[in-house]
C-alpha cells in the first residue's frame, strides 16, 4: 500500500468501494462521486483524480461485464469517438481551468436535465451522444466529476433501470480509460498505487454484485424519482463547492 495511506485508513476506503460500488449499481450514479470525497481526505491532491479514474475504470467495467446484455450499444457506437476526442483534446491543452467554472457548469446542466422541460429528442440523437461524450471526457480529465452529466444524459434517453444502468456503466468505462494514459504521459507514477487500486477494484466488484440484487427489487418509476433526488443532491453539492471556491479565491 502506498505509503501516505495507514492499514486503518486503507481499510475504511476498501470497506468505502464495496459500499459505494453497491450505491451506483442499484441507484443509477453517486457512488463515484462519495468516493471521491472520501478518498480526498487521505490521498495526496496530485494523485486523487487518476488514482480515482483508475479505480472507477475498474469498478465500471465490472458493472457493464455483470450487466452487458442491456447495454444500448447504438448510444455506445457515437459515444466511443466523443471519449476519444475529448480526451485527446484534454490532453493536448492541458489547461488548469479554475474548477468552480466546471462545477457549476455541470450542476446546473444536471438540474435543468431532471427538472427542466425536456429537451428535443434530436439532441439525444447521434451528434447529441457524440457531443456530450466530447464535452464531458474533456471536462473529466481536470475535476473527475463528469459523472452526474453523463448519468443525466442517459437517463433521458432510457426509461429502463437496468439499460440506464449498464450503458452507463459502460459509457464511464470509456470515458476512464484515456485517463491511465494521459496522466502517465503527464508524468504520474502508477506502480505506487497499483496494489491499492487493484483491491478497492475488486471490493467495487462485490458492491456492485449486491447492487444490482437491489436494483433488481425497484420499479423503474422508483428507480427514476430516486435517481433524480441523488442527482439533484450532487449537483447541489458542486454549486456549494463552486461557491466556496469563488469565496476563497475572492479572499485571497
């Protein structure tokens, strides 16, 4: 285990992915965005969002593997290229973007997704798939929140539990794997984590299998108003974190 994590704290985040694997699998999104938080009190600021990509790339992939007969590969097919894209363009600007912007950006987009009026259904066609699939691999290669969008997003396009689950599952799948490579290339040292990602992977692994039992109890309807609560209360928490980083740099 990497040396700034202490066996204790270790624990608690092993104990963390299995609880918030477990919370994404059967209420649609939300656990990632808990893990983040979680890990940001212990892992060093220059590590936390590749070292969360990393772990979120496994425990995605483990959730679109448990689910992959319902994934809506039409939406995958224009999905794909927009990951490549965005991250591509991340990678070649390598902008430090000040945070607040992206955060409010993205909450107010996931409140008018859930609670707005609804949108056309061309933007949920073809160039609408491919645009938010660009917009928002971008977007995570710098605040690792993108999650909330991508989960909204899809949750316009599908009224069943378990297809919005697997194609979303399937959709952060993506969106996570450039970004073991543009941060090597960027210069961070993955082999000191290797071991810690790999176990909170497979403690994601077994959160998700008991996730989707509970899933597997909901109706879609509960699913969806359950799903628009836990989004409302995310992007809820990135307008407070916007806030408080507007405040403090005001300060300053």
């Amino acid at each position: 285990m990497p040396d700034v994590l202490s066996t204790p704290v270790a624990l608690f985040l092993m104990a963390s992915s299995v609880i918030t694997s477990m919370i994404t699998a059967s209420l649609g999104a939300g656990g990632g965005v808990l893990l983040l938080v979680l890990m940001a009190m212990w892992v060093p600021p220059a590590a936390i969002i590749p070292v969360h990509g990393l772990i979120q790339l496994g425990s995605n992939a483990g959730r679109a593997t448990l689910t992959f007969r319902r994934v809506d590969w039409r939406v995958m097919a224009w999905f794909a290229p927009g990951v490549l894209v965005g991250a591509g363009l991340g990678a070649w600007l390598l902008v430090a973007l000040p945070p607040q912007i992206w955060q409010l950006t993205i909450a107010l987009f996931v409140l008018y997704l859930c609670w707005g009026p609804a949108m056309p259904r061309r933007a949920f066609g073809s160039a609408g798939i491919f645009v938010a699939s660009v917009l928002t691999s971008f977007i995570s290669l710098f605040v690792g929140a993108s999650g909330p969008l991508v989960a909204a997003f899809i949750k316009q396009i599908h009224r069943d539990r378990f297809t919005t689950v697997a194609t979303f599952a399937t959709a952060m799948t993506l969106q996570h794997a450039p970004k073991a490579l543009v941060f090597g290339l960027a210069g961070f040292v993955f082999h000191q984590w290797i071991v810690f990602v790999a176990v909170m992977v497979a403690c994601g692994f077994a959160g998700t299998w008991l996730g989707l039992h509970v899933l597997n109890s909901l109706s879609n309807q509960r699913f969806h108003q359950v799903f628009n609560l836990l989004l409302t209360v995310l992007a809820l928490r990135l307008i407070w974190q916007a806030a408080a980083s507007a405040g403090i740099m005001g300060q300053g």
